[in-house]
C-alpha cells in the first residue's frame, strides 16, 4: 500500500510540474514569436538551426555539467530560449 500511496505521489507531482511548464510556455510563446521572426530573418547563416539540431542531440550524461544551472542555460530561466543569440 505505501509503495501505491509513493507512485500515486510521485506520479501527481510529475504531472503537476508539466502543467506548471506548459502554462509556461503558453504564456511565453506569444511573448517570444517577435524575438524568434527577427532572430530567424537576421540568421542568415543557418547558425540558429544548426545549434537547436546540437542541442536535441542525445548527449553522454558526464557533459551535462554536473546539474549545475547557469542563468542563461537554465530551463526555469524565462531567457533560457534566447541562450542561443549569444
């Protein structure tokens, strides 16, 4: 019974933090749509794409940093998506 009461826990505070994340990026993605047109207009180079395709790729867990969270690379970060220009 306690391991059913730890997964029903667990498994409401997993869902309860994507919700959290997808208001998020509800809210933020409205905001963001100008920024992203003129980053993409003024990418002429295609360095913008080629370092989203980076950062999809699968990585080896011993680059990850170790958990540290810079304020840029951060993903509670509200400019974690503008990392990127820079």
């Amino acid at each position: 019974m306690q391991t059913l009461a730890l997964q029903l826990t667990t498994t409401f505070v997993d869902d309860a933090i994507e919700l959290v994340k997808g208001f998020g990026r509800a809210i933020l993605s409205p905001a963001m749509a100008p920024i992203e047109r003129i980053a993409r207009a003024c990418d002429v180079a295609g360095v913008l794409e080629q370092r989203r395709a980076d950062r999809r790729a699968p990585r080896p867990a011993a680059a990850s940093g170790g958990g540290q969270c810079k304020s840029r690379n951060c993903r509670w970060s509200p400019f974690g998506g503008l990392s990127e220009l820079t």
